[in-house]
C-alpha cells in the first residue's frame, strides 16, 4: 500500500478540516498518504468562474488534476463529496482501489418521487430561490433543519450560524452540480472496487433510500447502518464514522498485502 492515497472528500458548506482526525490517523495506521481537497467554492478554493455552470463533471476534472496519479486511491466522501467520489469512480481515471461514501447526494438516481417536505430536491430548490431573493438566513436555516431536524439551525452558537450563512453560495452551488448531474443507478455495477456505503437512522428517507440502492447496486458493496446519527453524522460523531472507514481501509488493504500488526 505504500504510495497509495486516501483522498477525502467533504459535503458542501464544510472544508477538509471535516476530515482533520481522519487525516490524522491514516499515515500511522494505514500506511498510506493522505490528500483533502477542497472542492469548489469551498475553503481556499475559489467559485465555480463567470459563465461556467457547477457540475459535478467539473469537480472531478479538478480533482484529477490534485491528485497523484502513480498510485492507486482510496476515495471517501460525504453528501456532495461522496457524490463527488462515486463520479470520480466512474470516470475511470483514477486507479480506485476502494470507495467509501456516507449519504452521497445523487439526487438524480432517486427512482420515486417524494413529497415536497421530504425530497432533497424540492427543499434544494427552495434553499436556491430563498439564497436569491436574499434570504440568506432563512436559506441556511432550510438547508441545516432540512438535513438535521427542524430548529437545529436556531439552536447552534452564532458563531457557526453566520459561518453556514456565509458559505450559502458554495452550498447552492452544490445543489446545482447535482440537479444537473446525468447519473444512473445502472452505472454502478461497473464499480468492482470494494465499496463501504454507510447511513444514518435519523436521516431524512431519500437519502437512506439512495444508500440501500448505491449499496445494492455495486457487486463489492456492503453497508453500514448507524442507528444514532443524522445525514450530518461524520461532522456530529466523527469517533464512530472514522472508526468503520478506518476499519473498513485497514481490510482493503489486507486483503492484498501479508497481514501484519496494525499500528496504534
């Protein structure tokens, strides 16, 4: 595994430092390299230019070109980044020697329709139209209650209030990568890599659907239930998601190398 890189992909209106603990670990436990890009809009990565609409195709061209290409990958994302790994995936142009996403958000592979209260594109369209008529704090409090729970936006610090108010851009920008995306469901079963797709209990239904249909559409897949965590559950609980996705990499990597002791 030496030279191989797990590449850590965070959900929209966060920054890698979401991944921060995890980043940590790997280099001792795991022995491999660590990237943590930010994705567009995000961090210190600048907007999506003048004239060029957000996609997801986008993202992945971006992220071809931060990542090393002499060694294999281990991608792991979460929401918009996990969206952002299974297209990476499926570009075929990265060595991807393992996939691990938390509630990817490819709305588009959705196959029911679901009321407007519980459909992340509805609630995604009314965060755009609530951002463009410059209600910025009611765009974020849709966004944050959407994927959390009713008044859970009104009950953090200020402090992490305004920095959710101030990243609404990159957040909508978000939802427009993913409602333009073309991915289907019958792309998946081409991902041969093992994958680890994991779920939150507490999660609105269409994104725990999509999970049972990302998993059970990919020949390697397995999935992971928590029964104690919300879509937001790698920033809420990062202990018990790091712990499953270093566990799971730690079996990757096992699996094609003598076993040896696991460092601390």
């Amino acid at each position: 595994m030496a030279g191989e890189t797990v590449v850590l992909l965070h959900s929209s209106g966060a920054t890698p430092r979401q991944w921060s603990a995890l980043a940590e670990r790997i280099p001792a436990c795991l022995r491999m390299n660590v990237a943590a890009p930010a994705l567009v809009g995000h961090g210190s990565e600048k907007p999506w230019g003048p004239g060029i609409a957000p996609s997801l195709d986008g993202e992945v061209d971006r992220l071809c070109a931060r990542v090393p290409h002499a060694f294999g990958v281990h991608l792991v994302g979460h929401s918009y980044g996990g969206a952002v790994a299974i297209k990476a995936a499926l570009s075929g142009r990265l060595d991807v020697r393992s996939l691990t996403v938390y509630e990817p958000s490819l709305f588009a592979m959705l196959d029911r329709p679901y009321a407007d209260h519980e459909s992340p594109v509805s609630a995604g369209r009314e965060v755009t139209r609530l951002l463009a008529g410059g209600r910025t704090d009611d765009s974020a409090r849709l966004y944050v209650d959407y994927w959390t729970g009713v008044g859970e936006f009104d009950r953090m610090p200020a402090e992490r209030r305004e920095r959710i108010v101030e990243r609404m851009p990159a957040v909508v920008a978000c939802f427009q990568a993913l409602f333009d995306d073309d991915s289907r469901v019958a792309d998946l079963p081409q991902l041969e890599m093992p994958c680890l797709v994991m779920k939150g209990a507490r999660s609105p239904q269409p994104s725990q659907d999509l999970c049972e249909m990302v998993a059970g559409s990919m020949p390697l897949a397995r999935l992971h239930h928590f029964d104690h965590l919300n879509h937001m559950g790698p920033l809420a609980d990062p202990g018990a998601v790091n712990a499953v996705i270093e566990d799971f990499l730690w079996d990757v990597a096992t699996a094609r190398r003598p076993r040896t002791q696991r460092a601390a």
